[in-house]
C-alpha cells in the first residue's frame, strides 16, 4: 500500500507496536526485510524500557532487537536506526546527551563488530524520545547522534528549531 502511494519511508518496530501488539524482535526484522525488498525506506525502532535501563540490561536489549535485524537483511543502503528509549517516548522524560551517546557508541560499535566497518560508518543512528526545541541542540553535539525521530514536538513552532540543531555538528 505505501508503494502505491508513493510513500517511501516507514517507520518499523516502534516500541507501542512490541509492547501493544506483541512484535517480536524476529517478527519487526522480518517486516524490515519485506519492506526492504519492496523498495521502501526503513526506520527500525529499538529502545529498553524503564525496567531493562535499571536492570542495567540496555545495551543487552538493544542489541538483540539489532541482531535479529542484521541476521536478516544484506543491504544497509536505506536502511535507519532509531534509538527510542521507552520511557522517554512522549513522557517528557528525554535521555541525556550522554546517556543517548552511550547507547548510540555502543550500537555503533555492535555494527562494527557484527556487520562490519563500512555498515557501522555509514548507517544512521537517530534518537527519539521528548526531543524538544530546548534540548535538541545539545542532543544534536553528540558525535553518534545522527538525526531525530520526533513525535510530539513536531506540531509545535519549535520543530523548526530541532531541525536546525541538524546543523551543530558541522558548524562546530
Ligand atoms: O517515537 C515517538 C513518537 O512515536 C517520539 O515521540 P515524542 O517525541 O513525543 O516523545
């Protein structure tokens, strides 16, 4: 259907889909590939929820949600990334910049390990969860944040704000 529309991106995985809907990791890697071969865009959602992060189990989550992907798809041409932590989606609770660059560094270096230099390099990892106008710019400073996903903030003036912050890095 979004082909026939035109439409070219879809986002997959998002973290209300795993938990409401019971996608499995295998299950969310298995529509990234379809949509793939379909010629579609892909946004992979991945993100612990409150109680992994406190189990101290985030990257452990994370990287399975990315594994079952990776074991499943060959071409990371147009293919993204987007770390959502779960408690930080819509609940105004956003990640610290260093705490989203931890998980960012260490997604990047699972690619590197797992799938290899090249796809780590050029895959885009972006971030999603209460970016707003006012914590955008500092999010953005992270060298392994590569863009944003966003949600609420997108309907209001400050939107125009966070996709300035897509500027940061290079005029740093
Ligand atoms: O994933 C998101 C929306 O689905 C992020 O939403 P918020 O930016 O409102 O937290």
């Amino acid at each position: 259907m979004l082909v026939n529309l035109q439409v070219p991106w879809v986002i997959l995985g998002h973290s209300e889909r795993r938990a409401l809907l019971n996608e499995s990791n295998d299950f969310v890697a298995d529509k990234v590939a379809y949509a793939l071969a379909q010629g579609l865009k892909v946004i992979a959602c991945i993100g612990e929820t409150l109680e992994q992060r406190e189990a101290g189990t985030t990257m452990e989550v994370v990287s399975a949600q990315t594994k079952a992907i990776a074991e499943k798809i060959s071409d990371w041409t147009n293919f993204l990334l987007a770390y959502e932590p779960v408690w930080a989606i819509g609940t105004g609770k956003v990640a610290s910049p260093a705490q989203a660059q931890e998980v960012h560094d260490g997604l990047r270096k699972w690619l590197h390990a797992n799938v290899g230099p090249a796809v780590a390099e050029s895959t885009r990892i972006i971030y999603g969860g209460s970016v707003n106008g006012a914590n955008c710019k500092q999010l953005a400073a992270q060298p392994d944040l590569d863009g944003f996903l966003v949600g609420g903030a997108s309907l209001k003036p400050e939107f125009v704000d966070i996709i300035k912050s897509a500027t940061v890095k290079s005029s740093s």
